[in-house]
C-alpha cells in the first residue's frame, strides 16, 4: 500500500490518500453470492463508501451523510448489500456479466481516503465427472483397459490417476478424456476435472475381463472408440 500525505498549512490538518498498489483478484459461483473485501477497519469509523464499475466510474453502491443506496445500476437492483461499518460489499444471484473489475472509494476518519480495485471471475461449479469402462480384454496375456471420463462445462481440464499399472496412455478431448492402461489384473482409477477454481473426480476399481479376444480385435476396437471419441 502506498500512502500520500499532503500537510495545508491554511486548513491546519493533515490530508491522507491510501490506495492499493495492484488489483484483488477474487472468485465466485454462478447463482451463489460473493463479497468483496474493502480491507477496511471495522473501528475506522467510516463516513462515506463509494463502489462503481467501468471506467467511467458508474455508481453502483454508496453510503453518504449516514444514508446508503444499493439500487443505482439496474443491472445490480436487489442483489446487493453494503455493510456500512467496513465497506465490505456483497453481490448476490452471480452471473457471468459480474465478472469485471469493482472500484472503491471510501472516507474515514473524517480526513482519510482509502481506494482500491477488485477483479471479480464468475465460475460455474463443477459438477462430479461421469468415469465408465469402455473396454477390457486379455491380450498375450496383459489386461488393456480402456477408461472414458467426461464432464460438462467451460475451460475443463482433465487428469488421471492409476494404481498399479505398467503402462498409460491418455488422450483429451473437448469435453470427455480416455485412458488407455497395461495391467496384471485390477486397478484403481481416478479421474479429476478442474475449472481454475476448484476440482472434482470420480473413482472407479476395474478388474480385466475374463475373455480372451485376439491382438487384432483389439486394436480394431481401440481405434473405433478413439474415432468415436474425438472425431479422428
């Protein structure tokens, strides 16, 4: 924080402006609720609280001389709360449209200013991935297991994990992920999905199956499913 001090010799008091050098980077969930700290001290005793959006600082919540209006912007009307004793503001019933960034500008102690910037990113929650066994079969010997996992939803990123396997081969797609395993006989798989804001997996234990099919069904099933998957 950076902190000016400019001293009047007319006005006989000392004049401060704190700001914040970088902006606050917080997340939230759609249709969920988020606060957005004012970084403020409850014991300040604040006199004045003014958040806007856009640059050219359109008010969206303020409270002056004791009074404290929350409806200004249409598009903010009866999903917000402004605690008047820390300058800490709420937003309700998220959306994408909420995902900008907030400025703050507040008055305390009479003489003292406080401003700073909040960017807000609105996720959606992830939901559990749906994990099922595609494939299975003896080949020379060696279980090949083929896993698909999927889930819905924007930026997914997916990841697996495996124990005990010999070898492991993965491919993604838009919005599914397929494992290809080597193994004796039964294994624990994980699939975990991320968003950049929080994760979800699903665990399966698969066993081989019992049948024996020859190297070249084999290799013609794991091509259609590949095809299938991600349209190659």
């Amino acid at each position: 924080m950076v902190v000016y001090s400019f001293n009047y010799t007319l006005s006989f008091f000392k004049f401060t402006v704190a700001s914040g050098d970088s902006v606050k980077a917080i997340s939230g969930f759609h249709g969920e609720a988020v606060t957005l700290d004012s970084g403020a001290n409850p014991s300040w005793n604040i006199s004045t609280i003014e958040w806007s959006i856009l640059s050219n600082n359109t008010f969206i919540a303020t409270y002056r001389s004791g009074q404290t209006s929350i409806n200004r912007f249409w598009r903010y009307k009866d999903r917000l709360s402004l605690n008047t004793a820390t300058g800490d503001l709420t937003i309700r019933n998220l959306s994408e449209e909420d995902a900008i960034e907030y400025n703050l500008y507040l008055i305390y102690r009479n003489t003292q200013k406080l401003r700073s910037k909040t960017k807000l990113t609105v996720a959606r929650r992830i939901q559990k991935p749906h994990l099922r066994k595609l494939f299975s079969g003896l080949v020379e010997e060696t279980c090949m297991i083929v896993m698909d996992c999927s889930s819905e939803g924007k930026a997914i990123e997916f990841s697996w994990q495996a124990q005990p396997y010999s070898s492991m081969r993965q491919s993604v797609g838009k919005n599914s992920s397929v494992l290809v395993l080597s193994v004796q006989d039964e294994v624990n798989v994980t699939c975990t999905v991320r968003n950049g804001v929080e994760n979800a997996s699903a665990v399966d234990t698969v066993r081989c199956s019992e049948c024996v099919v020859c190297v070249c069904l084999v290799l013609l099933s794991l091509g259609l499913l590949w095809a299938s998957a991600f349209g190659q």
